[in-house]
C-alpha cells in the first residue's frame, strides 16, 4: 500500500531533486478551494492555488510535524539553477490536525510557474519535539534536505506533488 504512495514520487524525480528515498508512515490530506484534493501529478492552474490549502495530518496524537511545500523546477524544469524555491512552511502540527493549529514559519506564497510545467512538493517530517524547529530558512535556494537534517527531522513521513503551469490569456476565463 505505501510502496504506491512512493512510486509516483520517484518516477518524476522528486525522490532524487528534493527528498531521500523513505518509508510513508503517515497519511496527509491536502485540499485546495474546500474540494480540489491533491493527488500526486494532479496539475493545478495557478489561479486555483492562491491561498493555502487546508492540509490534514493523520499521525499519532501527541507528535508534532513540520510541513514544507517547494518548488525544485526553478526558474525552470530544464535549468533549475534557483532549486529549490520555498512556498510555505508550518511546524508544531498536532498528530490529529490541520496546518491551522500549527505555527506558519515562513507564510504561503502562491506558485506562480513563469516558464514550463514545475513540480511542487509537500513534505512531512516527524518533529523531536514541539518547538525544536525554530529557523527563518531563505524562499530561494533552499534546500528540503539539508533543512531536514540541520533541524533533526529525519527523513519524510509522507509527501506528495501537483504540478502547474503558467496560465495563458487564451486558457484563463
């Protein structure tokens, strides 16, 4: 059942470009708009992801989690030199709860993909505790992995991707 969850992961290179080969142990649901789940590959228009989406965490009760959402297809998927762009973090997640209990470090920044179709990547870490991850980690050039280790979280407990693409004139009514 998890190995199904991780196989999407690792054929679009997000194993590799952002995260570390892992064992999914907790589920997470994210949901745009109150009714447009994320489903790995889902694409999404940009304007349909301009605010935050309410993510629920499934974990044990009494843990907490740290989210991050990255963008690794910056500027663009052919010549990522600025991988990867943070859009979001919250840590202190309750086990049993929304991003809405937990503490937004860095605030929700809409994607908005300038040049082919970018990947963005939620990941869920498991916390050693409440408040132990406590940084102000730059939006450009930064990096899941090390942001993982340097704040003893461990490899991903979940993840999951959309992409997006630059909405034209022609595709926006």
């Amino acid at each position: 059942m998890m190995s199904r969850l991780i196989e999407p992961l690792r054929l679009v290179g997000v194993i590799g470009d952002v995260l570390d080969v892992f064992t999914p142990s907790v589920k997470i649901s994210v949901i745009y708009n109150t009714n447009m789940e994320v489903k790995n590959g889902f694409e999404f228009m940009p304007s349909t992801i301009r605010f935050p989406p309410q993510v629920r965490v499934d974990g044990d009760m009494g843990i907490f989690y740290t989210l991050i959402l990255t963008d690794p297809d910056v500027p663009n998927p052919s010549d990522p030199t600025g991988r990867e762009y943070l859009h979001w973090m919250v840590t202190d997640i309750p086990g049993t709860k929304s991003t809405s209990f937990g503490r937004e470090l860095v605030s929700y920044e809409s994607p908005t993909p300038t040049i082919g179709i970018h990947r963005y990547v939620f990941a869920l870490f498991e916390q050693e505790g409440r408040g132990v991850v406590d940084a102000s980690p730059p939006r450009h050039h930064f990096s899941t992995r090390e942001f993982a280790q340097s704040n003893g979280l461990g490899l991903p407990v979940a993840a999951l991707f959309f992409n997006a693409q630059r909405e034209t004139a022609g595709r926006r009514r």
